[in-house]
C-alpha cells in the first residue's frame, strides 16, 4: 500500500501523461512530469525524457525511487537499462522488450514464433521495392505498408487498391533515406479494438477494452492521426470476444515473452481487430496508448500506483483491477492543419476550467503564454476532453457539449468519436 510520501517521475509531455499524472496524484503520489508542459502541474520543461543523466540527478535530488514512462521515445533509447542497479526502478521495458513496438519487423516475427494470430506479412528491405511492389499487385493492392521504425503512429498506410499501393511505397521511399526496413501486409477487414494491460512477463491485468478514431474525419476518412478521440468500454466486445482474444493473442503473448531472452515490466497495448476468421493482432505497443489513457485512466477505479508497484514487486497475482461503471468518451481538440507537416500554432486557449464536475480537459500540444497561467496552441493535439455519462450515447453527449467550452482559433474536432454503428461480429469465430 502506497502512503502519501511517495515521490515519482513521470516521462513525458503529452496529453497521456497529463491524465497520468492526475491518476497517479489521485492514488496519493507526489509526481514530477519530466518534461511536462506548460498546462501540467509539476512539469519540469529543462529535462528532456531522454536525458537519462540529468533524469537521474534530478530523483536523486528530490528522493524519487520509481520512474513511470509515458511515451515510446525513451523505452527505445534504453531508459529502463540505464536505471539498472541505481535503486530507481522503471516502469516500462528494456530496450530489447521494447523492440515489440520499435520494429514492425521484429514484432511481426515475434508474433510467427509464438504462433499469435495475425495477418500475413512479407518483410522487405529498401532496396527491394520491386518486389514489394509485385506482392502488393498479386493482393490486388489490399495491403498495408508499415514503415519499420518508430513513426509516431503514422508510419502505417492502409491500401485499397494497386494505386494506393503505390503511392504508399513511394511515399515511404521519398521519406526515409539510406537503409531501412518495412512490412508490407494482407489487408484485414473488421472493427478495431485496443486493449491494453499491466504485465510482469508472467501476468497481464487489462484496463477496460476501448477504441480510438485514428483517421481525421468523420466516417474515418481522411488521413490517419495520432489519434482524434477515444471510448471505453466497447459495447460489443462481449465474453465469447474477449475470450478468442485471450486465446489466440494474449495468452501466447504471455508464453512468448517468457520465452524470450528479456523480461518484460510495463505496460503493453494490443491493437487487435476482430476479423470474420477471428481477432487478428495488428500491433503490439510498449506504453499506454494515446489518446486511449486519458479515458482508461478516468475509468479505472483501482490505484494505478498499486498495480504499478505490484507489477514491479512480482505481486501482480493478488490484484484486480475494479473499472468504474459507465462509459468514458474523450473527444480531440485539434488545430486546423493538422495533420500537415506545418499548420498556425501559438493561438490562446480560452474556457479550460470552466467544465463541468466530473469532466476532465488534458493538455497536450501547449505551451504558455505572456500572461500568468495562460496557454497557447503549440502542436497539432492540443487537448482532450473527457466526459463520464452511465452509457455510452450519454458520455458522447457530455463530452461534445464540454468540448465546446474550450476554444482557440482553427480549433478542429472530430463530430463522431463513440459514435460507429455497432459491428456485427460473426459468432463463429468467436
């Protein structure tokens, strides 16, 4: 059990890490956000989440013994090895853990080995575009290219035709120089579901199923995004569902990463889609997904720092975790542009504070203005705004109608999010 001494740093600047560090404050910790941003309280904006020296420096000056990573950067660099043997324990994996998210190639061959349910997929160099653009045209262009590396979840296209196929290769090549690597995949059809969870390597405590809105407009068309709004739970994601997903994705996940030559602490998304042939696995993520924790973590109503500390200890077997009722819906406040490589930023944001009791606004995409406490537009998501309601219709209502308290110029949202017609899922596979 965790007293109110605890003192901890969370890595980060997002809107993710803005609803982490309420969380963790609501269970009784003391949190430093390294390096934050200007609407966070706490944030420390001199200390990169990849300056491992000067992370370390700054724990030690402050007694802080666990470390909480938000997003990917750091896991990939090696933050959770660098801390090994200091007394500052990491939750999140090591960097060889972490290659699950790093490389689509690595993880796609993680996936084969372990005989976790998946598309196929053929792995292919940069010097190999003629042949990836073959096996695109013998799939008659139903594929999805994924660029090998960390992108910032845009390194992935889906392709509907020969066309878009080759629009996509030529992009990636025109993007990325020297060597690389990338995927090219069957396309699979289905509703998206992401599940994320707490693991030890051994165990996995699952936060509540939920579904983000990845593409820009309503109707998910337009380009993809880092994501424009998010619910949990899903309302068609019943026990015969979460069972085949057990069966087929989590379970051999779990046998997976007991097999392989690293132990694996933190959290781990699984992006999962319910095909008529069964969940098939999209991809694995080493953190909390973005923008699924600013409604998770509202819903969870366990300590987050209890299941931290127990995954870390190796006592993850005597938790639960108690979801509160209801639905959560967290709706994007982007800025007009995005997601263009450039856009206008740096535009007040007025109306944060003044919603309703129960509703949360997470900042991300801020930095301050000249005026005390004021903020300014800085990136292309500069906030979520969640909404608790008993159903899911409610929660959506709520959600939009607090949106619209929070405004600044070109101000940009998604009219859809929790709003997809209810999937019929084929009972035979599940």
């Amino acid at each position: 059990m965790s007293g109110n001494t605890q003192q901890l740093v969370l890595l980060g600047s997002g809107a993710r890490e803005h609803a982490l560090a309420w969380k963790l404050r609501q269970d009784g910790a003391t949190v430093h956000v390294l390096p934050g941003n200007a609407g966070i309280a706490g944030s420390v904006p001199g200390i990169s989440a990849t300056d491992f020296p000067a992370i370390k420096s700054f724990c030690e000056a402050h007694g802080s013994t666990l470390i909480v990573v938000g997003p990917e950067a750091p896991l990939a660099a090696g933050v959770a090895d660098y801390f090994l043997g200091s007394g500052i324990r990491v939750f999140g994996p090591r960097r060889q853990a972490a290659t699950l998210e790093s490389s689509k190639v690595w993880s796609k061959d993680f996936m084969r080995r372990h005989g976790i349910a998946t598309a196929r997929a053929w792995s292919y160099r940069s010097d190999q575009f003629a042949e990836a653009q073959a096996q695109a045209e013998a799939l008659g262009g139903q594929v999805v290219v994924k660029y090998d590396g960390l992108a910032a979840g845009k390194g992935v296209y889906v392709c509907s035709s020969v066309a878009e196929a080759t629009a996509a290769l030529t992009e990636l090549r025109e993007l990325h120089e020297g060597w690389f690597s990338f995927l090219l995949e069957e396309k699979l059809t289905g509703p998206e579901v992401s599940l994320i969870g707490l693991t030890d390597g051994n165990r996995i405590r699952l936060l509540a199923p939920a579904q983000d809105h990845k593409q820009l407009l309503a109707g998910d068309q337009g380009p993809n995004t880092g994501g424009m709004g998010a619910y949990c739970p899903v309302p068609f994601l019943d026990d015969n569902a979460l069972a085949a997903i057990r069966q087929d994705i989590i379970d051999p996940t779990l046998r997976g990463l007991q097999a392989e030559p690293f132990d694996f602490v933190g959290f781990l998304y699984f992006g999962v889609m319910l095909t008529p042939q069964g969940p098939k696995l999209l991809e694995y993520n080493v953190r909390l997904g973005d923008p699924e924790a600013e409604v998770l973590l509202p819903a969870l109503e366990s300590s987050l720092l209890e299941l931290i500390e127990a995954t870390l200890d190796g006592s993850l077997a005597q938790t639960i975790t108690r979801q509160r009722p209801g639905a959560f819906v967290g709706v994007v406040l982007a800025s007009g542009g995005y997601p263009a490589a450039q856009f206008p930023t740096g535009f007040p944001i007025h109306g944060i504070g003044q919603q309703t009791k129960g509703t949360h606004v997470f900042v991300g995409g801020v930095q301050p203005g000249q005026q005390p406490g004021e903020l300014l537009t800085a990136s292309g998501r500069v906030a979520v705004v969640v909404a608790h309601g008993p159903d899911l219709p409610t929660a959506v209502q709520l959600a939009y109608a607090e949106a619209e308290k929070v405004n600044f110029q070109d101000k940009y949202v998604r009219p859809d999010i929790g709003q997809r017609p209810a999937p019929l899922l084929e009972t035979k596979a599940y």
